[in-house]
C-alpha cells in the first residue's frame, strides 16, 4: 500500500508524540455554546449598568447646576437662578432641561449656563418647589427665599429604579439619596 505525503506527515507526527494543531469542529460549538452562555448574563446586567450611569449623570447635572449657581452668585455678588427650560408639566417641571441666568429668574433666553439631561428622565419638583420653575441664590451664595425642596428624578419605567432625591435645604445646600420611583 502506497501512502500519501500527507499520511506519512501524520505518521511521523505520531512517532514523535506531536499531535496536529487547529480546533476541532466539536471544540468551536462548545467554545461558542458557553460564549453565547456568559452573553446571556452579561447583556442585561449591562444594560442596567448603562441605565444607573445616564441616571447618574443626571443627577450630577443637577446638582452641578446648583453648586455653579451659588458659586457664581458668591462670584457676582448678585442674584443667579437655577431656571426650568419648560415648566409647565407640573409632575416633570425640571425633565425638559435646565439652565443657570444671573440677575431676575425668568427664561433660559441669555443664560450663563444650559443643562441638558441624558435620556428621557422626569424630574418632579415636591414640597414648597412644587410648581416652582426657578430658585435663586443671593450674593452670599444663600437660598433667596429660605425654603427647603426636593427634587424626584426618575427614568423613563420601572427598570430605571432607583431614581434619586435631590433634597435642597434652606440655605441652599444639596444633597442626594436613592428613590424607589415604582414600588
């Protein structure tokens, strides 16, 4: 019998102990069974990663409105409003956007600043901001009007939970703890 080339290099391949390399069809399909396996888990968990940063970043929009709006006030020695861009929804009077204007609170028309969020968040304002499209800061970097508020901010369903708080104290002083939007 007459071997091949081919045979004779297998043949001295296995004489040497030295096996041939490559993957076998068999070892693909398990390699890409598990693969397909891990994308499974990961993908959503992804998702929700990506959902709690646009959140994230939402609020730190927010609150860096806030802190830039009594640092600029401390800055001119005079009246700078953190303004609604559309206040006219009453349960969503921040979600269109924002900005920060100097002197009296009005309209986003000349603003030192434009906030604009990530998303389709909604951004309800609660307790004395209920309704309230705009708060200022004097020229000591004070709450104008002393009042406390809370800001709710949620995303767009039930997978963006949790949503935020941004509570605002009388003096002006913002903080942040986590919200169930839809218990």
């Amino acid at each position: 019998m007459i071997k091949s080339v081919a045979e004779l290099s297998l043949d001295k391949a296995s004489m040497y102990g030295v096996r041939p390399r490559g993957f076998t069809l068999v070892e693909l399909l398990i390699a890409l069974t598990i693969l397909s396996i891990m994308m499974l888990f990961a993908i959503p968990a992804f998702n929700e990663f990506t959902q709690q940063r646009r959140m994230t970043t939402n609020v730190n929009s927010m609150i860096a409105a806030i802190n830039y709006a009594r640092s600029e006030a401390t800055r001119r020695g005079g009246l700078v409003t953190v303004q609604a861009n559309d206040a006219t929804d009453n349960a969503d009077e921040w979600g269109p956007g924002f900005c920060v204007t100097a002197n009296d609170p009005g309209d986003c028309n000349t603003p030192l600043q434009v906030f604009t969020l990530n998303g389709n968040p909604t951004i309800d304002a609660t307790n004395t901001l209920d309704g309230v499209d705009g708060f200022s800061y004097n020229g000591r970097g004070l709450k104008q009007d002393g009042f406390t508020g809370t800001l709710r901010v949620c995303g767009a369903d039930a997978d963006d939970d949790p949503g935020r708080v941004v509570n605002i104290n009388a003096i002006g002083r913002a903080t942040v703890r986590n919200l169930i939007c839809f218990p």
